[in-house]
C-alpha cells in the first residue's frame, strides 16, 4: 500500500507522495504516464490536476519536487503545487512556520516559507522575455515582450509570452465570463509558436491593483487557479504598464497576492495551500 496525501492551492489539487519513505513504486518514481493518469482521474482514481513527488535533494536543498500533469507530463514547476509541497512539509514536521526553504525543482532552486498567518510566501524567481528561454517563435516588440497576432475560430487576438520557469501565453479580453475556455483553451495549448506547448491564461484588468484570470494548464486542461500563471500576468500586465508592483490576481478559485517591484527584481508570490484529505491505496490499482 502507498500513503498518499490530497492537497489543494485554491482548487488546484495534488496528490502528494512522499518518497523518502521509500514505498514508491519504480513505475511512478520513473515518471510513466500510465499510473499517473490513473491516479488522477476523476472517476476511476483518487482524482486530482497532478501527482508531486517530495524526494531528497541532489543540491543540498532542503527538498526537491517533481511534478506531473493529470496526463502523465512532466511540468518544470507550479506555484501551486510547490505551496501545497511547503504545507504538507510543514504538517508533516518537517519545516516550521516562518522557516524558509529551498525546494529543488526542474525550474531551478525554489525559495519559500509559511507565514504565521498560515499563508505561504514564494519567491518565484525572475521572468523570462527571451524567446528561447520560454520557449516562443514569437518575436520581441519594442517593450521586450513576445507577441503576435493569429486567427483562432475566425477571430484574430493577440498572443503574447512570458517565463516563470515554465512557458505562458497571455490573451486580455475585456470580459472573461465570455471567454469559450475549452475551446480556445485546447486549442491555444499547443499553437505551434510554443514548441513545448503553453499554460494559456486569459486576463482582464479589473483595476490597477487587481486582475482576474481564467487558466488553462499545459497538461490539465481547465483549472480554479496557476500560481506560475498568475505571476506570469502580474509581470506582463506591470511590463505594459497597466498595473502597479503589487496586485491581487482573481481565480476561480480565490485570490493570489503577487509583488514585482521591478524588472530586476524576483517575483514573489502569496497564497493559501490546504490538506483535503489522506489515505493509502493499492499501487497495483494504478499500473501499467
């Protein structure tokens, strides 16, 4: 049997293994798409947006995380999920509040810590503009930011790139409740100006101090909330102009507070992790 822990970051739901106790299957610790899935369908698994893996660090970091898609992909990093990782650390005695910790992951060294008022803080490290760095085909206006416009079900928008470790296409609409998500979403995911495919988020600026955003995940689909995504539409949103350095993101599933002072500064994320529930299930279940 496999203990397993469900924890969600405003909505987005992860199941967490812990690997340092050694009863992980190899199936799993080797990324195979097949037991993932499994694990994370809604009607035949324990149901969830990915699976994170907390193992020992390789960089004497305090703790490294992989993390998969509920389609069995590997992501480079997830705000979300690294604050549920902080939280289920912390349940588990591993960490303290206000303790700060590195979290190893594909993205490079991840800074965090939970606050006394139970919220974790993230740094989130700086954003990418370089298209190759995304990766994007898009090119550079003069502001840095890659755009472009394209034809999607008849209707042209303009796309635009931005980094967190990971790839995110931007879209501002003046009504979000219009947006056909699933659609668009779908489609957009994998245009083929992101060779690595794209986390997609469509954006309307509220206010100067708050943005709402609709999220569609690389590997996911659908989601209530994306922290990397939401840091990627504070940075863009200040880049343009249009907001100030700290702003509140609006989700589906609650709010995200997020701080860019600047374009040399890192981007520091806040926001909510939660333990829904624990258990144990049979590996043999969820095999290839």
């Amino acid at each position: 049997m496999v203990k397993f822990s469900k924890y969600s970051g405003l909505g987005n739901d992860f199941i967490i293994l812990d690997a340092n106790q050694g009863n992980i299957p190899d199936s799993i610790l080797s990324g195979h798409a097949i037991p993932i899935k499994q694990i994370c369908h809604r009607r035949f698994g324990i149901g969830a947006d990915g699976v994170i893996l907390s193992l020992p660090s390789r960089n004497n970091a305090d703790a490294r995380m992989r993390i998969f898609n509920s389609d069995g992909s590997e992501a480079e990093m997830c705000g979300n999920g690294i604050r549920c990782l902080v939280r289920f650390l912390h349940d588990t005695n591993k960490v303290s509040l206000n303790q700060s910790l590195v979290i190893e992951t594909l993205a490079g060294p991840i800074v965090a810590q939970i606050n006394n008022n139970s919220s974790i803080s993230v740094d989130m490290g700086k954003p990418t503009f370089i298209p190759s760095e995304i990766p994007t085909l898009l090119e550079q206006n003069l502001l840095g930011i890659p755009e472009g416009k394209i034809s999607i079900l008849g209707e042209e928008i303009v796309i635009r790139a931005v980094g967190m470790g990971n790839p995110h296409m931007i879209v501002y609409v003046k009504d979000i409740r219009k947006v056909p998500l699933n659609t668009w979403g779908s489609q957009l995911e994998s245009h083929v100006t992101f060779p690595a495919k794209t986390n997609v988020h469509f954006v309307q600026t509220i206010s100067r101090s708050k943005l709402a955003m609709l999220v569609w995940e690389r590997g996911s689909g659908e989601t209530l909330a994306c922290g990397t995504g939401a840091c990627a539409c504070a940075v863009m949103t200040r880049t343009l102009g249009l907001c100030e350095s700290n702003i509140q993101i609006k989700l589906p599933g609650g709010n995200l507070n997020i701080n860019w002072p600047d374009n040399k500064s890192n981007v520091t994320m806040i926001g909510p992790a939660q333990l829904i529930c624990s258990g144990q299930f049979e590996i043999s279940n969820f095999s290839e």
